[in-house]
C-alpha cells in the first residue's frame, strides 16, 4: 500500500493539473487545419503557376479562409493567457529550446504568406480594396507577373504549413512532466490530422459557402471577402472529388499514427504505459474511441470511400465528422496528457 | 560560482508547516496558494508500515524543464547559485512551465503571472538562509552550496543516504531527501 497525502492545494494545479481549457484544444486544432491549408493551396498554386489550373479555386482563395481561421485561433490563445498586458515580451525574445517561442515567429511568417497569397485574386474576392488601395493590386500583379514567384509563394506555403503543422504537435510533445506527450509522433499526428481537416473544411465550405460575385461597396465587399472565402465561381465536380480522395488517404495515414503512437507509448515505461491507460480506461476513453476514431476517422473513411465508388450520394458529412474528430483528438490529448504524470518509485 | 541546493532530514521533519507559513508570510503568497508543502508518504501493510514526511517546494533542477519551454525566458536560471527564477514582468501566462514541471511546484499567481519558490534569492543575497530553513524547528533543513565540500550540505549528502523526487523524469533536481 502507498498512501500521500499533501497539504498542497494550488488552484489549476491540484488535485490534477488542468491548466488549459477549451483554448488551447482550438488554437491546435485551427492551427493544424491552417497549416493543411497552405500545405493544399500550395500544391494548388504550383499548377497555378504551371499553367495546368488557372482557375484552381482553392489555390487563389484558401489563404484568405486561412487568415479568417488564424485570427479566431490566436483570438483563443489570448483568451487563455493570464498575464495578457505583458504578450509582446514573447516577440522581444528567440529562446531556440522552447517550440512556443520559435513558433511564435513561425506563426509571424504564416501570416505574412497568408496575405500575400490573399493579395494573388484580391480584385476578384474584395474589388473594393483592389481600387481604393492599388498598392494592394501592385503586389498582387507583380505576385503573378512571373510563374517563378507564384512557384515561390507556393513552395513558402507548402513549407510554413508544414512547420506550423508540426510544431502544433511538438508543443506538447516537449514537455517532458507529462507521459502521454512523450512521443515524437505528435508533430506527424497533428500535422496529417491538420491536412485531413483542411481537406474538410475545404470541401465544406465550397459546398456550403456561396460562390457568387463579389458585391463592390467597402463594408459589403469585405464581408464578402470573409464569407466568400472560396471565390466567386463554383468549383468543378474534379476539384470536389480530388479533395475527398486526399481526406481518404490523410485519415489512412492518421489511423497508422494513431496506433503507433499507442504501441509506442504501452511499450515504454511504466509512466508512459499507465499515461496511454487513460485512453483506454478512463473519462476519456468514450471520446477517443468514439469521437476521435470511430467517428472522426473510421467512419469518415468509409462514407467517402462509397462515394467515391458511388455507392452513396455525395454529402457534407464526412466532411463534418472530419472536423468534429480533428477537434476532439486535441480536446482528448491535451486534456489527458495533463492528467498523465511520472510516478514515484 | 556556488550550486545552491538544499538536503531535508526526512527523520526529523515532523510536518509542523512551520516552513509552509514562514514562506507564505516572507514572500507574500497569496492566501489558498503555497511555494513549498508538506507531504506525508505512507507505506507497507499494518502493522508493518513506514512513514515519511517531507517538506517539498521547487527542486530548483540542474536541467529545469520550465526554463526550457518558457517562450520568453521569463523563467531563468539565476548566475547567483544557478537557481532556477521567474521574472514576472517577462511571464505571458501561457502556463507551459506549469505543465512542464513534474513536480507540480509552480502556480499562477493571481495577479496573472506564474509564481514558484526562489529559495528565497532576497534573503541568499544578504547572507541569510531561506525562511523556511531559518524557522524550522528541528533543524531538519540544511542550505548551501553542492559543489563546496566543506559545505553543511555537500557533507550531509556524503555521509548519509538520500533521494530525489522523481528522477525517472530526468531533470536532476537539487533538493535532496535523507533517509
């Protein structure tokens, strides 16, 4: 028998540390779908710039539905701080062994290659602002002047995308006082579930989103701009398509990941194997299992798969439960791996 | 340059909190929160059963975590005795060291900064001991420098045996146990 008692009783520490809420699961979770969706409107702007796709409608708008994100994301990081007055001592500073600090000039450059894609089609998503500020049209002409620096705009997404992927993982993966982080599969876990959610969003909002001209005034053409985060025109049927067969093979891979993160984790220490317990007996084993594989991998996995066989109509809800599981899987492991702890011996 | 540790004599802690209410009062600790605590650990089956009673704080660690993931080195380690010390001018509230820490010894102060033992830096500074060390009343706790031999400490730590808390997590900490 081991019995402790403390007289320790810290609020957000005691009895289990529960330091971050709802925040940090959003922030996570918008910045891993941000991240998937430079990494795919990259890829787009390279066939932009080679000429095959001049009407790639996620290459040219995506980075403006990123921006949106970005700022709702940063938005819940804020809310979580508790010394708010003093944020911009986080710019004052690069500490090379901390991944928030160096991801934090990360998420500097990200929303610089935002709005520089943004600026790509800015007279066709917000004309309002191409006329009042040609600066804006300036930039945006000479972006698309040459395919070299489209290509390069393109290359800077794919890889601000995949640090920003990454790095949404490693966050928690440092943090050695806590087992079930302890695992270098994060970084690759977040970024691919990142993809899978871009993926989703992506054809979610085509389909839901209305495609149509933008209205020309300033307040009307901005809102627009915001709500019309895809551009005017509808996508092609391919464009939907070729976004659901990726969400497939992002959940494939997400699925191996998963398992090997858990194989990995049993296998290690003792810490480590009673930490990836809590997954599997514990309040939050139902929304792993269910939330986070069934519904937000297995079955969405299988749903798209019919349709892309046509066994099944085509629907947003595959889509939805992507969305819906890429939250969870950061709602489950932030908030387990902080109940996770080393034991004493 | 001096490696400030401290060495706790398990068999004469008697878990007054002498040392918990000698803290809160010398550095202002905000009521219901607290830099260092009593913790009694009870082994074995009865009537065969093993106590120990340990006053715990900051481990002040050779290879802190905190400062590691802290984003704008508002935790640091001190040049004076390489402790480990939060600047709250500096500190964001993003509680990374908070969750970093296995030790469970830092908290958010409610003025919005995170807060932890500094073995009491102010009063090393003017060549006094910690108030915890100071008030104790069995004189369990012993302060120094680790790396001088003629040290209370260093002796204490070469003649008896001792623990650390939680060495598997590896951040090799420097408030040591005796036995």
């Amino acid at each position: 028998m081991l019995e402790i008692t403390s007289s320790r009783l810290n609020p957000l520490v005691d009895p289990q540390l529960h330091v971050w809420g709802w925040e940090i699961p959003v922030y996570l979770f918008f910045g891993g779908m941000i991240a998937g969706m430079m990494v795919l409107a990259g890829q787009a702007m390279r066939r932009l710039a080679r000429g095959d796709d001049p009407e790639a409608f996620f290459s040219v708008q995506t980075p403006l539905l990123g921006f949106v994100l970005m700022n709702a994301g940063m938005g819940a990081l804020f809310l979580d701080l508790t010394h708010k007055t003093h944020v911009w001592a986080v710019y004052l500073t690069l500490q090379p062994l901390s991944p928030m600090s160096w991801g934090s000039w990360v998420l500097l450059a990200v929303y610089a290659a935002l709005l520089a894609s943004a600026l790509v089609r800015i007279d066709v998503a917000w004309p309002w602002l191409a006329r009042r500020f040609p600066l804006t049209m300036r930039i945006s002409d000479w972006l698309t002047a040459r395919a070299t620096r489209l290509r390069t705009l393109a290359w800077l997404n794919i890889g601000l995308g995949v640090a920003l992927g990454i790095y949404t993982g490693i966050l928690l993966n440092t943090m050695v006082a806590r087992p079930l982080w302890n695992t270098a599969l994060l970084g690759p876990l977040f970024l691919v579930s990142g993809l899978s959610a871009a993926a989703a969003m992506v054809h979610l909002a085509v389909r839901v989103l209305p495609g149509r001209p933008a209205p020309q005034g300033a307040a009307a053409g901005a809102l627009a701009a915001l709500w019309q985060t895809l551009g005017d025109r509808p996508p092609a049927a391919a464009a939907g398509l070729s976004l659901v067969r990726a969400d497939v093979g992002f959940l494939a891979v997400e699925l191996v990941l998963v398992a090997l993160m858990l194989a990995g984790l049993a296998t290690s220490t003792a810490a480590h194997a009673e930490a990836v317990g809590l997954l599997f007996a514990s309040p939050y084993a139902l929304p792993f299992w269910g939330f986070v594989v069934l519904l937000g991998i297995v079955v969405p996995i299988t749903l798209q798969a019919l349709e892309l066989g046509h066994r099944i109509p085509h629907t947003v809800l595959p889509a939805a439960l992507v969305l819906a599981g890429g939250f969870a899987l950061r709602w489950v492991l932030v908030n387990a791996g902080q109940a996770s702890h080393f034991i004493a011996p | 340059m001096a490696r400030l540790g401290m060495v706790i004599d398990t068999r004469k802690c008697i878990g007054c909190m002498d040392c918990v209410v000698a803290c809160q009062v010398e550095n202002d600790v905000p009521r219901g929160y607290c830099r260092d605590w009593i913790v009694s650990e009870v082994r074995g089956e009865f009537p065969h059963l093993a106590m120990e009673i340990r006053s715990e704080r900051c481990n002040h660690c050779d290879d802190p975590p905190c400062v590691d993931c802290c984003p704008t080195g508002a935790s640091h380690v001190e040049p004076l005795g390489k402790t480990v010390q939060v600047n709250p001018d500096r500190c964001i509230g993003c509680k990374a060291c908070v969750a970093a820490c296995p030790y469970g010894a830092r908290y958010v102060h409610p003025k919005g900064y995170v807060d932890k033992c500094s073995f009491c830096l102010h009063r090393v500074k003017a060549g006094k001991q910690p108030a915890c060390v100071s008030v104790c009343p069995t004189s369990c706790m012993s302060f120094g420098d680790l790396d001088d031999p003629k040290s209370a400490v260093a002796k204490l730590l070469a003649t008896r045996k001792w623990h650390t808390l939680l060495p598997g997590a590896g951040t090799k900490p420097r408030v040591f146990y005796l036995e």
